[in-house]
C-alpha cells in the first residue's frame, strides 16, 4: 500500500457432503413395533453426519516505516463453521432395561438391543437425536417417557472471531521488546446421540461460549554473538460459559446446564543460549506457571426450578449441585537443558532434558455434588538426542531422535465412580506414573529435479510404572489412550514443467499406524485397528504460479475404518465408533493477488 504499510487478506471456503446416513428406524421396519417420524422426498433417510460448511477470512496489516527501530503487525480473522456432528455408529446394543414406549404397558416394549445395529461396514445409523418414545426400569421401577420429549439438531457448529497484535521495537543494536496481545471470542453448539437409536440413553445439547485474553512480552539481548537472552512474561485469562440441556432416562436425569467457567494462567520465562564455539552451543530456560481455574456449576430441572431431594424423583441425585463451586490452584517451575554441535555443514546432533505438566482441574461433568473433584497437574521430563543431516550433497535429508518421556500422575478419564451415589461417571483422574520409549526418524530424497520422496517411522514403548489411583480400574498392564506402538507413512511427487505453459504435479501419500485403544480401561471395545490409508493429488500450477487447481481423493482404497470407539458398557450397555470417511473427491482452486 506505500513503502512502510502493507496488507494481506486470505480467504477459505470447505463444503463436503455427509457420509452418514440417519435412517428412520420405523420408516426402515414398518413392522417393529415402533412408528416412523414421517416422510420426506429421501424416503427413509432423514439427515446425514459428518458434513463440513466453513468459511473463514484472514488480514493482516503491516507496518514498518523505512529506517525506523519500530514494526507493528495487525491480524484479524473470522470463521463460520456450519458443520454436522461427527459421523457415528452404534457397535453394541445390550440395555434390557431401556424399552420403546408402550402406552399402559411399560414392560411390552421393544428392549435397546442389537436390532438397533445397522448393517456392518454401512455408513448408516437409526440416531434419532431425541428423547421422546422410550421406558426406562430404574432400580426395578419403570418408569415411562412419552413421545414429543427433548429433540436436539445434529450438528457441530462454531462461529468465532479474534484479533492479534505484535510490537517489534529495537532499543538498540543488542537489545529488542516485542508484545504480543491477543483477543479471541467464540460461540458455538454441539450434539450427543449415544444409543444411535430411536430409543433414549443419553442425549445432550449444548452451547458453548469462550472469550480469552492474552498477552505476552519479551526482552531479548544479544552480548556480542557469544549469548542470545530472552525474558518475558505470559498473561491468560478466559471465561467459558458451558449451557444445553442433558437427558439420561436411566438415571432419571432430564436437566438444564448453565456453567461459568473462569480460567487464569500467569507465567514468567528465561531463555538463553551460549555460542560456546561456532559449532557447539548451550541451551538454558526456565518458566514459572501460576494456574487457577474455577468452576461454577448450575443445574437445573426443565422448568427452571431447583432438582428436588425426594428418593426417586426427576433429577433428585442432582440435588445440590446448583450454586457448588470447585477451583484448582496450583504452580509449576519448568526447565530446560541442551546442547547441540555442528561437526559440518551436514551433521548436526543435540541432545536434551525438560520438563512440562499438563494443568489440573476440576471435573466439569458431575452428576452428583461427590463427583465435585479436583484432579492434579500431569507431569513429564523428557530425555531426548537426535542428529539432522543434509546427505549426498543435499540430495537426501535425514532426522532422527531417540526420547524417553518419564509421566508423574497421568491424567485419564474415568466412567465409573463406585465410590459415588451414581456409579456413571465421567471424571477426569490422576491414574500414576507411567514411561513411553521411542525414537522416530524422517527422511526427504530429492533424487532429480522435480522429483521429491518423504517417509518417516515412529515407534514408542508405554509402559506404567505405578497406579496410584485403583479407582480408576486401570491396571499396570494397560497403555494410554491413543497410544500406537508403530507410524509410518511414505509420500511421493513429481513437478513436471509444461515447456512454458505451467507444471503439473502428481502425487500420492500412505500413512499407517498399528492398534491403539480409545479409553483408559483398555478392552476389546475400544481398540481401534486403523487401515492403511492412501490419499492422492493432481496440481496444475499456472505459468507465473500465482493460481493452481487441484484434484485429489482422499481414502483411495475405499478402506471402512473407525478413527474412535467410546465404550461405556458398564454404565448404559452401549458402545458407539466414530466413522471414518469414505473416498472423497474434492476440487481446490487457489488464487494469489
């Protein structure tokens, strides 16, 4: 715009249709028992999950006038997300207890089992995302839910909006200050079918809203190329209002939420690295972390009113709740310590030692006034060594690290609370101390020109040490969530020239990754068996590359697959697996001004 102001907007827009299809389950099996909703122009099929509709816009101004110690960087950005709930699919049916509606005869209904389970490898699900139309026999009482109760709308959607601003000024030639302060606010709703089914176990909707603030300042010297010193401070802090409505017919739970949420997070941290030689160097930092979070919580009965404390009526193990507040408090001093040396220009190798935690809290999701709980800080040190290497006259690219990761107190989610007056929970709990060894290595070859190949391997070792916690039911010979013994993937591209008229670029990648479990308490339930996945890319790239357009299919193969399973037999007699997508298509088209 000038010689000292500049300017940057960027734009997105992502539509893909959804791959789940939600089937009327009495339009499916007129012969049930149970009556369809209706009929539309899509015959049985009534709504679809996994669908994405985002838009987002980005600017960024600049400012650094000519010959001034001063440059002031501006972004802001805007998002609309629109999307659907995740694709889900029912994989285990088995709660006696839960009955479709039958007026006058609460015990003649059709019991939640595995007719509610769609045909295997089907992109389709019976989740009705409501309530109404079922029984429930609460400790051996039955208790009946009329049809046209609590609907929810199948989606996943997020509107939010943030601003930035960084302050570079030079004091001199040695010593610089830059700000960082930040604004974001988002809002947003999302929606829990858990049984998959016409039938009600558990349904929720709820509305998010989270407003932060940010601000970071730094000081950084340079003493004659020998130490580069950084000091600074961080400042966080948020409020996040959690609103919607919970229905749990076998807890006799049908509830309005309306939780405040305050988060502060204040930090001072020193960074410095000593150039002992031109090839050899010393890195040191600490940082202080100051945490407080609160949480208030607010239940409530439909209408407004307070849950009542009478045995066996709606919401009564809620009673209390309303008005009770939790906080965690706590600090954390974090280190730092490593060296590298550069033996050439093709080989460098460092090794290192820190330490970090992932903050406590206060479980968010109590269904009774015990369940109120604070959960400590996770703790990790970290022991690493690695080399990166530019081989074959900068032909070949290699990196390679070996790390041991030593866990104090893990954090992992609990569903079953015996020691509370409801046994369903979900509470997020210190399990013990646990080690994960591995190494990973990456590899770039660029053999010829326009030719490129990348793979990279991973493995990693969990075991724990100790369980300090028994309630958590996890026992020594478990591993954490998500954790896969294997990764690898491979991908491979060729830049061909046009002769003039543009390029045009194939390419092809395949990832894989061995079993992993999706729950602390591991069982066959919950183990995930990814595919070997393969994605491809066709690029034509205009002559002055300021445009391109892409084609490309992600899942080549086709392969049916669940990237999550959440298990809760114990609890509700349900277990449901996130799908993943099938082939796609997809076109980009990208535009530079």
């Amino acid at each position: 715009m000038s010689d000292s102001l500049f300017l940057r907007v960027s734009g997105v827009s992502k539509n893909v249709d959804g791959y789940m299809k939600l089937l009327d389950y009495g339009c499916v099996n007129p012969a049930s028992g149970i009556a369809p909703t209706g009929t539309n122009d899509k015959g049985c099929q009534v709504g679809t999950e996994g669908g994405i509709d985002v838009m987002a816009l980005r600017a960024a101004l600049r400012f650094a006038p000519v010959g001034s110690p001063l440059e002031v960087n501006i972004v802001a950005d805007v998002s609309k997300d629109n999307s659907e709930a995740v694709a889900t699919k029912l994989l285990y049916a088995n709660n006696p207890l839960v009955r479709s509606y039958v007026p006058g005869n609460p015990t003649a209904g059709i019991p939640f089992d595995s007719r509610f389970i769609t045909a295997s490898k089907s992109y389709t699900s019976y989740a009705n995302y409501a309530t109404g139309g079922n029984y429930t026999t609460v400790f051996g009482i039955p208790t009946q839910v009329a049809p046209g109760g609590f609907s929810a709308s199948p989606t996943s959607s997020v509107k939010s909006w943030g601003i930035a601003g960084t302050i570079d000024y030079d004091l001199s030639d040695m010593l610089k200050l830059k700000s960082i302060t930040g604004y974001r606010k988002a809002d947003g709703t999302s929606a829990i079918d858990v049984d998959g089914s016409p039938l009600a176990i558990l349904l929720q909707q709820f509305n998010y809203s989270h407003e932060q603030f940010t601000q970071e300042l730094r000081l950084s010297a340079n003493f004659n190329d020998a130490v580069d010193l950084t000091v600074g401070g961080f400042y966080y802090k948020a409020t996040d209002l959690l609103s919607g409505r919970s229905a749990i017919p076998t807890l006799l739970f049908d509830f309005l939420v309306d939780d405040v949420v305050k988060n502060r997070s204040a930090s001072a941290f020193a960074h410095a690295e000593f150039h002992v030689t031109d090839a050899f160097n010393v890195i040191a930092g600490l940082r202080y972390t100051d945490d407080k979070k609160t949480y208030n919580y607010s239940r409530r009965n439909i209408d407004g009113s307070l849950p009542s404390g009478a045995f066996f009526t709606p919401n009564f193990l809620l009673a209390g709740l309303d008005g009770l507040s939790g906080t965690f408090k706590g600090d954390r001093l974090d280190y730092r310590l490593g060296v590298n040396y550069r033996w050439n220009d093709q080989l460098m190798t460092y090794a290192q030692v820190s330490t970090g935690f992932k903050g406590g809290g206060i479980n968010p999701r109590p269904s009774a006034p015990d369940q109120v709980q604070t959960f400590g800080p996770e703790k990790l040190t970290t022991y690493e060594a690695g080399f990166k290497a530019d081989l074959m006259g900068r032909m070949l690219r290699l990196n390679g690290a070996v790390f041991l990761n030593d866990y104090k107190d893990m954090q992992l989610v609990r569903y079953q609370c015996p020691e509370s007056v409801v046994f369903s929970c979900s509470v997020p709990s210190n399990a013990g101390d646990a080690r994960v060894l591995g190494w990973e290595l990456e590899a770039s070859l660029r053999p010829t020109d326009g030719l490129s190949i990348d793979a990279s391997a991973g493995y990693l070792d969990f075991d724990y040490k100790k369980i300090t916690n028994p309630a958590t039911l996890v026992t020594k010979n478990m591993i954490a969530p998500f954790i896969s013994k294997w990764q690898l993937s491979a991908g491979i591209q060729y830049e061909a020239d046009l002769a003039g008229s543009g390029t045009l670029t194939p390419r092809i990648d395949w990832s894989w990754r061995s079993n992993y479990f999706y729950n602390a308490i591991n069982n066959a339930f919950n183990q995930i068996n990814p595919p070997h996945l393969v994605n491809a890319r066709l690029t034509y790239q205009g002559p002055d590359k300021d445009w391109s357009l892409s084609l490309g299919v992600t899942n080549l193969l086709d392969s049916y697959y669940y990237a999550g399973k959440a298990e809760n037999v114990g609890s509700f007699g349900v277990v449901s697996g996130v799908v993943g997508r099938p082939r796609e298509w997809m076109i980009t088209a990208k535009k530079s001004f």
